[in-house]
C-alpha cells in the first residue's frame, strides 16, 4: 500500500484548507492552484491510491463523490453553464497526489476536453 498523502492530514484537520465539505464518505476542498474560477477536489476519506486501485468496496464513496460534486456546483453557482469533472489516473493520466480526487472546475468555459496542445507534453 503507498503510504497516505496530503490530503489525508486535510481530511483528519491536520492541515488546513479551504474546507467546503465532509461526511463519514468524502470531503472537498478547494484546490490549492485553482486553474479555473471554481476548482475544487473531492476525495474519498479512505486512501485509495488512484482509479486502478479501486474495488466494490468503494462504490459508496465513489458515488458520494458525483453527488457531492452536484451539490457543491449548486452551491458556487456554476450548475447553469455547466463544468467538468476530471479524474487523472497514473502516470500517463499526469496524477500528482497518489489518493484519487475528483475535480470540480469551473466558473468559465473550460475549453476542450483535449486539444493538440494538450499532445506536446509541456
Ligand atoms: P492531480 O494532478 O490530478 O493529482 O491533481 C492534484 C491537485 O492537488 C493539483 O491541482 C494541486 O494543485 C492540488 N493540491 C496539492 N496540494 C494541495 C493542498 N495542500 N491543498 C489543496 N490542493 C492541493
């Protein structure tokens, strides 16, 4: 098992955050670097490295995760215009921290899912 990150010292109040959410499932927080107006990560309270480690036991969290999401974009008011939910996965997928975290983003028009500028690997 790869040890706990950050984000689990955020989710046990260890670290501060900008805190927007928790339950005995998930929390959500805003994202340190936002990259958008509305940026914010939902994680589930279990260390689950990333997607490729999730097993049944952890569809509760996971669908916690979606609800929460609606819930939050309601909240910031960006549910009208619409944002994406992104979940990056291992190395390829560019993961940075190794607990899986869904992102909220939005605020504005996110642009295309992907682009050729996205290819040049910078
Ligand atoms: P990913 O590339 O999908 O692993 O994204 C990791 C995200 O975590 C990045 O958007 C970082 O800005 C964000 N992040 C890293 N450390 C913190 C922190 N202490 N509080 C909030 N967000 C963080």
């Amino acid at each position: 098992m790869i040890e706990e990150t950050i984000f689990s010292k955020i989710i046990r109040k260890e670290l501060p955050s900008d805190m927007l959410y928790q339950d005995e499932l998930v929390t959500a927080f805003r994202d340190i670097n936002p990259q958008r107006p509305v940026h914010v990560l939902i994680v589930p309270n279990r260390h689950i490295p990333a997607v490729d480690d999730v097993t049944a036991d952890d569809e509760a969290a996971l669908g916690r995760m979606f609800s929460v999401a609606r819930k939050i974009a309601r909240e910031e008011g960006i549910s009208d215009d619409g944002y994406r939910l992104v979940v990056n996965c291992g190395e390829h997928g560019r993961q940075e921290v190794p607990h899986i975290h869904m992102h909220l983003l939005g605020g504005e028009d996110v642009g295309p899912m992907l682009s050729r500028k996205n290819r040049d690997h910078s």
